[in-house]
C-alpha cells in the first residue's frame, strides 16, 4: 500500500472526513491558480482532484504543474480519459465506470492509458465508478455513452458497489455528476456505506455546507466539490480552517 491511499484509510480510522476539491482544466483559468489555491489551502480541504470529461492534451499537466507551485496537498488525477494522464500528479483514481456497461470506460481507456503507466512512479488506486441519476443528463453520461443508474433502485447501487469490492477495488466513487440538479441521497450513501469496508468518495451536485455535512452524516469518506467552487469562490469562507 503506498501512501495516499494508507493516509486515506488512516484518516478515515481517526474518524476524520475528507474533502477533496475538484478542478477541471476545461473549466479553469491557469492564471487564476495561485489566488484559488491560496483560497483552497485556507480551507479544511484535504485533496485537490484535476480532471473532466473532455480536456485538452497537456492541459491537466500544465495545470498539475503550476498548482504544485501552490500547494503540498495531494493532487489525485480523477481523468474522463487515458490522454488526461500525467504522472506529474501523486495519484491517479484508475476509474472503471461499473454503473455503466461500455467496454470502452470498464477496462479500454485503462489499456490505452498502460504506454504511459507501465513505468509510472505515480500512486494508482483502483476506483469503482458508480454514477447515479440526478435530475439531468450530465457530461459523464454524454461522454460515456452510458445511462446513470435509476436513484430509486438502492439495491442495484449497492450490488454494483459490493461487486466493485468483490473485484479487489480499493474506493468506490459514488457520483451523481458534475453540476447535477440533485445531489445524491442520504439513503442511498447510507446504504452504501454500510455494505462495503472499503472507503466511499461522493461527488456530484454538492454546494453547500448543510449538503457537505450530510453526505459525511450518511457516511461518505470523502465529498468532492468542483461547480459550487467554480461559481463561487466565497464558499471557501464558509469552509476555513479553524
Ligand atoms: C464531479 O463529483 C464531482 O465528478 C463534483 O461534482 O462539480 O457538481 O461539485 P460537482
């Protein structure tokens, strides 16, 4: 086990919750970084994610690159495709979409990405990847050309996360989709959570700190935040360190 993940675990041992911010090269001035990252690292934020469903070619590793220059947190690759993969970043979530059934987004980008991996020093953590219907169609699914699984079927997320364990991942992604109208459940996070052993990152639709404080009641581990921030910076006030 290397270190961001131990760390992960370890901090999840100590009954702490994690956030992670998440910026997307696609959405993000490069010239911003230095005044966003300050904002970040004023904040109880414990990662910052880079990735989105479309990026440029070395966007993600110029920005990797220059939020370096900004911050000592762990930057966690979280990429829409293999060509987003930049071993300038501590981690990569290695992604397999299990919500969805295209073959291209549960093992072909991971084979296509391998050219660059293969002598990687970088951490991978293998990542179950389970999008969740959220009121609208998201970039995920556009992208993905896959249907987000039904919010009412609890039990068809909670099987595809259990076979995601049973596969030997290492974190389960529960996500409802960057900018998603309804975040995810109480209930469905719930009911995640009490059926793996292994940590649960929720991500999608989040945009307030009620929302932010639920989804860690529920049980998630981790909570990714990326459009609440991109709208509105101001929201770092509400999350500063003490
Ligand atoms: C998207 O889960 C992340 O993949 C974050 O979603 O942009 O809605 O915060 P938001």
């Amino acid at each position: 086990m290397t270190s961001i993940y131990r760390n992960i675990k370890k901090s999840i041992s100590e009954g702490e919750k994690l956030l992670a911010v998440l910026i997307d090269p696609d959405r993000f001035s490069i010239k911003n970084t230095k005044k966003f990252i300050g904002k970040v690292n004023a904040s109880i934020t414990t990662h910052i994610f880079v990735g989105g469903s479309t990026v440029d070619e070395n966007a993600t590793e110029v920005l990797v690159s220059e939020i370096k220059k900004h911050s000592t947190l762990p930057i966690i690759l979280f990429p829409g495709d293999h060509n987003q993969i930049t071993d300038q970043a501590d981690a990569l979530l290695f992604l397999s979409l299990i919500s969805g059934r295209n073959p291209d987004y549960l093992i072909g980008q991971h084979v296509d990405s391998i050219s660059k991996l293969k002598n990687t020093t970088m951490e991978i953590i293998s990542t179950g990847y389970i999008l969740v219907e959220s009121g609208k169609e998201t970039a995920v699914e556009i992208v993905t050309n896959t249907k987000p699984m039904p919010r009412n079927n609890i039990q068809h997320i909670v099987d595809t996360s259990i076979a995601g364990v049973f596969l030997g991942m290492k974190l389960i992604y529960l996500e409802a989709g960057s900018g998603a109208l309804k975040a995810l459940t109480p209930s469905i996070i719930h009911a995640v959570r009490k059926s793996i052993d292994i940590p649960l990152i929720v991500g999608g639709g989040i945009r307030n700190k009620a929302q932010l404080e639920e989804a860690y009641q529920a049980g998630a581990d981790v909570v990714v935040i990326g459009t609440a921030f991109e709208e509105d910076e101001s929201f770092f006030e509400e999350l500063r360190r003490e």
